[in-house]
C-alpha cells in the first residue's frame, strides 16, 4: 500500500498534514498481511524495540519493557477537549479544543525526526458489522504497530471498506520523547479524533482501547442510541442452550479471569461449558427483538500477568503460548517470561520490569522483596487463540444479553451478590460502584473511589448525562436484561477473602441466570435480591461454616453511611444528575429505614 494508492481524500490530507507536522523520515502504511507483520517484528528485534523469546518454548512470542515512568494509564494526563466545559462533567479533566491542538503540536512539531511514521487502519468490530467503527492510527512506535495488529483488524481490507468518503477516527499518537512532561491524552468527541503523546503503555498509546473504543465510542453511543462499556461477554452453555452476561468491573478486578472461566469441579455433572467473547469492552445495541445485544470491538487480550496462572486462568495460560507480546514482566537470562503468582518456577536468573538484575528471593534494603514483574505488567494476544473463545465471537450481529453484572473490589459492605428492583435501579447500582484502585492506573493502591459502571477514567463526556442516557436505554427495550452487583472480594474480620472466587464465581453467576429466567429463590433486602439460603450451589466448596452469611450479609447501617459518599459524588454533577437517580437515593434510604423481617 502506498500513498498513491490511498482514494480516501480526506485520509490523505491528514496524511499529509501529519507527515509535515512529526516530519518522520518515511511514512509506512500497514497492510495486516502476515509477511508484513514478521518483517515489522524483525525491524523492532534489530531496533531494540522487543526481544525475542526463546523460539521453541514460546513461538512467535516477543519480549518488550517500557520506560519505568511509563507502566500504567495516566489518567491525571487525560482530557476530554470539548468546546463547552460541562460535556466533560465533573469526572474528566477538561481542556478546549483550542488548547489541546495548540499543546499537542508543539509536542509532535518533529518528533517523529529519524522515524518511520506507520498508519494502521483498523476496525473496531468485525469489517461491516453494524457495530464496527473504523479508526486510523499514526503512530511513530513499532511496538505500538505490533500490538495494534494484535488487538485490533487492520490493514488494507478496513481502507477498502472506509471507501472514498467512509468517517474513521483520526488517532495520533507520537512517543515524542516518552518525558512525562510531554505526556498528554486528549480526545476530541466533536471532531472524532484523539491524540496521544508522550507514552507508548497499552492503555495510553493503542488508541482503538481505551480512547476510540470507550471515550470516543461512548460519546457516539449517546448519539446514536446505543452503549460502549467497559464490559466482558462471557456465554455460559448448559443442555445445548447458552446464556449471554456482560460484566463491568474497574480495571486489574478479574474480567480476564472471569471471561474464561473453567467451572468448578463441584458443577462439572451439570455440564457447563463456557465461552468467551471479550474481557474488556462490550459494544451493545437494541436488537429487533427488543432485546440487548452485545459484540466485542477488539481482536486479542491486553491482559494483567501477575496472577496469571494455570490455577487462576488456564485458558489464558493456553491462549499466550504463542504469538504474544509480553511487557514489563520478569525476562529470563534463558529468555523466559516470568511473573509474580505466575506459572513454574522462576529462571535461576534474569532481569526485572525495570532493567536490573533479578535472582528468585531478591529483597530489597528493607528487606522486601522485589518483584521481577510490575503489578501491572501485560501480555498482548490473539482472542483466536484462547481455547473458550466462543465460536460466534465475532458474529457481525452479536449475541443477545440475559443480564448485566456491575462489581467492585470492596472488602466490606457489599455482598456477594445481589439483583436490583428494575433497571433504574440497576443504573443507580451501577453508578454507586465503588471499588478500591488497582496498579493498571497511577495512584495509590487500595484507595476506596467511585467508580460507576468502572466507567470512571473512561466515559468520554458528562457522567451525569451518561447516566441519563443509560435510563432511557431501558426504556427502548421490550426485554432488558436484568441488572445484578457482585463483590468477589469481601474479607472477613481477620481480612482473608471469604469467597474463593476464579472458577466457583460460575455459581453466582448460575443464580444470576436462574433469576433470568423467573427461578432462582431469593431474598429481599433494603438494597436488592440476595440469594435465598440454599439458592447457591455451593456443592464440593466446603465454605467454612458461616461464610455464607457473612458474605450475603447486608447490614443497614453501614449501607446507610455508604449513602453521605453516594450524595457527595451525585452532587458534583448539579443538574446533569437525573432526578431518577436522586429518588433511587430517596427510596433506598427509606428501604434501609423499615425493618425487613427476617
Ligand atoms: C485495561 C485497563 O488495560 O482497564 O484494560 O486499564
Ligand atoms: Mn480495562
């Protein structure tokens, strides 16, 4: 593909316009056909960019650590650039579209000096779904182009689709000189284009994730009456019929994990077989039916190592042997990969996320140890490898969703599950998560926040207003989903987690769709159905006695100070709020005040 060849005027003139901008010293256009991808991943070994595994134990597999400034999303450097302040809302950092333009040329003015300018057209969604959204990345980093061609379609089949005059999302991005201070995410709903500098992390520089597919995606999604959210779609197969759910939880909470689940031993007679469609983000749109259909935008897993195991996620185990892309894990001195709760042993030897000599013990002068692997290092690989991988993943139509889960990692207060009223109730559940931050953002680990729909760093315009728009989504569907709360992590007074988690969460999940499907025995509390003693299969687990209780336990008093958080966070967003929400509010503190009877 050259630029002679390009028909799409419009892609030619930003082309251009950027080419003279980063004045690279050759603009490459990526056409997604293998022999391409193993001469770009030749050019990255000789330019020092990656290196490879050790071809026989891990083919096709490539090693790459970043600039130890550079691990995680920066979500203090990220800005939605809209001309009014207020379509931002109180959540985003805002700066005007003026501003960002203005700031981010000055940063990309020749930064590309020395470099190959590389442009990526890639389909978020199958090519030609009604789901699909086309972008355009730019980008002067090899290990970018490596990854995009991983986590996304791309190459010349998506140019033939964009056509003459087909919209794509203009995605820039340039790693300058990878200086914190020359570190900017700027997003430009208005204009459908995003802009990246200063970093070349997964979340930060493959602008079809978290920029186009969530931001940008949902700022249209509004537009044009759908939803983007940061969700797996997981199907769960029993008697020859299988079941849809979509699962939002914040960042680094086990969406992986729990889009490939294995089922428990204590389930296996049942039969279950699960599949997975998407760990991360779940485009959903109103079907004919009056139902609610979800697709996957992306075409691999940038997934969470440390804690990756064969135990926790076998499939992930089986889907990264191969033809995957590691960062900022433990390298082996026999060019292994290794990480923290990870598989085997560790190599006798080798060099750490951040480039210094690591042996298996290693403590530091406090005496702690120091991990090979950053908490939140990744491995980037092929959804078609995962052996669950559903094998309608990518039906252009997408698959029919039975219920919605929203969750947080919270040691107390919320239970294990619970199932809202109706839908608006569903939508206050989901816009009062809170959950205690993770390493795939920087910040302090463990702080409790808000993090409503774990849409916090990743709804592209006015929270307020997308919580509006998610109540009137209920009201285009003749058959909604239902809508359910899980905390896979509540402890119990001496902080040991009290549930097992990982494969047993099918168990949950299994009330969840008897609940779907009007069976399923519950309880009603202040704050929703929980399941009714004896409702969840709890066969083979041998919970110690009274887990159960503590874990479904939902005491009133404490949900009762949840609520003064709850009104300080609505209360940012004055008038965008819903009113709905305030009388979600209204009701349950009223439900909190009446006395259930046992
Ligand atoms: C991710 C994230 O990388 O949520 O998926 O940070
Ligand atoms: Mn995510």
């Amino acid at each position: 593909m050259t630029m002679a060849t390009i028909r799409h005027e419009g892609l030619k003139a930003w082309i251009d316009e950027t080419a003279r901008l980063g004045q690279p010293d050759q603009v490459c256009w990526v056409d997604g056909t293998e022999e391409e991808r193993s001469r770009l991943a030749k050019r990255a070994i000789a330019r020092g960019f990656v290196i490879p595994l050790d071809q026989d134990r891990y083919p096709g597999c490539y090693y790459s650590r970043s600039n130890p400034n550079d691990v995680a999303r920066t979500e203090h450097l990220t800005y939605i650039c809209t001309r009014k302040r207020e379509d931002a809302g109180p959540t985003n950092n805002w700066m005007s579209p003026e501003e960002g333009y203005a700031k981010a040329k000055e940063i990309i003015q020749g930064s590309m000096k020395g470099r190959t300018m590389y442009v990526i057209p890639f389909s978020m969604g199958p090519i030609g779904s009604p789901f699909s959204k086309i972008g355009v990345e730019i980008t002067d980093s090899l290990y970018v182009v490596l990854n995009m061609l991983i986590m996304t379609r791309a190459g010349s089949k998506v140019l033939d689709h964009l056509g003459t005059d087909g919209s794509f999302t203009k995605c820039l991005h340039t790693r300058a000189d990878l200086d914190v201070r020359r570190r900017l995410i700027l997003h430009f709903p208005e204009d459908n284009a995003v802009v990246s500098t200063g970093s070349a992390y997964g979340g930060n520089a493959l602008l079809g994730k978290k920029c186009l597919a969530l931001r940008i995606a949902s700022w249209q999604a509004r537009q044009e009456n759908w939803l983007a959210e940061h969700m797996l779609i997981l199907g769960i197969e029993k008697d020859g019929k299988t079941d849809y759910v979509t699962a939002a939880f914040p960042s680094a909470c086990g969406k992986t994990n729990l889009a490939m689940l294995i089922p428990p031993r204590g389930l296996k007679a049942k039969g279950y077989k699960i599949w997975t469609l998407g760990d991360d983000i779940a485009w959903l749109r109103v079907g004919r039916d009056g139902r609610l259909w979800a697709c996957n935008p992306e075409a691999g897993f940038f997934g969470v190592a440390p804690g990756t195991n064969s135990k926790t996620n076998p499939n992930a185990i089986a889907t990264i042997r191969k033809n995957t892309i590691f960062t900022n894990v433990l390298l082996g001195d026999d060019l292994s990969v290794w990480w923290e709760d990870g598989e085997g042993e560790p190599p006798a030897s080798g060099t750490s996320w951040d480039g210094k000599p690591w042996t298996p013990g290693l403590r530091d002068a406090d005496g702690k140890p120091v991990p090979g692997a950053h908490p939140n290092s990744r491995f980037t690989a092929p959804a078609s490898q995962c052996p669950s991988i559903a094998p309608n993943w990518e039906d252009p139509q997408g698959v029919p969703i039975s219920a919605i889960i929203f969750g947080g990692r919270r040691e107390r207060l919320a239970p294990l599950v619970f199932e809202a009223l109706d839908w608006a109730h569903g939508v206050y559940a989901g816009a009062t998560v809170s959950s205690e931050r993770t390493a795939a953002a920087v910040g302090k680990v463990g702080e409790v926040r808000r993090d409503p729909m774990a849409m916090l760093p990743f709804c592209g315009y006015n929270m307020g207003d997308y919580f509006g728009h998610w109540l009137q989504m209920g009201g285009r569907m003749s058959c909604p989903p239902k809508i359910f709360h899980v905390n896979w992590f509540r402890k119990d007074e001496n902080r040991q987690f009290l549930w097992p988690g990982y494969g047993e969460n099918l168990r949950v999940i299994e009330w969840i769709l008897a609940r779907c499907h009007g069976k399923g025995k519950a309880a009603r509390t202040p704050i929703g159905f929980v399941p009714a003693k004896g409702a969840l299969d709890l066969a083979g687990l041998n919970l110690p006695e009274g887990a159960m209780d503590k874990l479904l336990e939902v005491k009133a008093e404490d949900w009762a100070a949840e609520l003064d958080g709850v009104k300080v966070f609505f209360d940012q967003f004055g008038a965008a709020l819903p009113k709905e929400l305030w009388r979600q509010y209204d009701a349950l503190k009223d439900r909190l005040k009446t006395k259930v009877p046992a």
